[in-house]
C-alpha cells in the first residue's frame, strides 16, 4: 500500500502487493451484489417519472440513469479513498501509478476499458509480468493489497 507520503508501506504480510484476479473478482462480485440492490431503488424512484409503469428495454433515458448511477458509484469510493465497499471487505485499494489523488477521467478510462472489454481485460494479469489488467494499463491506476 502506498502511504500519504507516497513510499511502499511494507510493515505487514501482503500490503503493497498487487492485487490477484481471484480477489479483485470477489471483491467485484460484493459490489454487484450491492449495486444490484441500488439500482433497484434508483429505478423505484425513477417510476414516477414513467408514469409507474415498468421501463422497456432500450429506454435511453432509462439507461443512461443506471449507467450514470453505476459511474457514480464506483468513481465516488475510487476517487474518496481508492475503495468501494467490496474492494474495502477483500482489503484491496486502487491507486494511480503516478503520484496524486485519483482523477475522474481515469475512472471514466477504466470503467470504460472494463465496459469495452466485457470485463476480460481482468485475466491479462495473468499474463502481464506486473499483473497489471487492461483496465490498469488503459487507466493508469493499480490495485494493491491492503492487508
């Protein structure tokens, strides 16, 4: 893990490491559970502006709502301290590769490369010789272990 200061905080087992597949994929799958829930109240809120009928497939506005909301949530915890919910139980953090806080636009870039890539671009660790995923490599941001 990388202190306030910047240096490699290497004073416990696993910190500072990058994260594995396997623990970026269940800390993935913990935010999914939560967001699957909130995404059903966004729509509950959202109803009466349909006239309480359910949304059909294909609504613009519709789907612009949840990717909006689904942006916001994950580039909120990312950029407020590098952590949502799942990745904070699997005790992993995302930090930018150069020093400085995380930036929107590099949120949008990994959100975008993950979109694009159907999430594959996750397994390219295991080839890259850093373990770095295409979403790290597009976005200039690693996952490291916090414990």
């Amino acid at each position: 893990m990388t202190s306030a200061a910047g240096s490699a905080d290497r004073s416990a087992p696993g910190r500072g490491e990058v994260a594995g597949v396997f623990r970026r994929f269940a800390a993935f799958l913990y935010d999914a559970v939560m967001l699957a829930g909130l995404l059903f109240a966004v729509t509950a809120l959202a109803l009466p502006w349909n006239a309480g009928q359910a949304f059909r497939p294909g609504q613009p506005v519709y789907s612009g709502l949840l990717a909006a909301f689904v942006f916001l949530y994950f580039g909120w915890f990312w950029v407020h301290g590098g952590q949502t919910p799942g990745m904070r139980a699997w005790r992993i953090r995302l930090r930018p590769v150069d020093p400085g806080p995380l930036r929107w636009s590099q949120v949008a870039l990994r959100l975008l490369t993950a979109m694009l890539t159907l999430g594959l671009g996750t397994l390219w660790a295991w080839f890259d010789a850093k373990r770095r995923t295409l979403q790290d490599i597009v976005s200039r941001t690693r996952v490291l272990r916090t414990g």
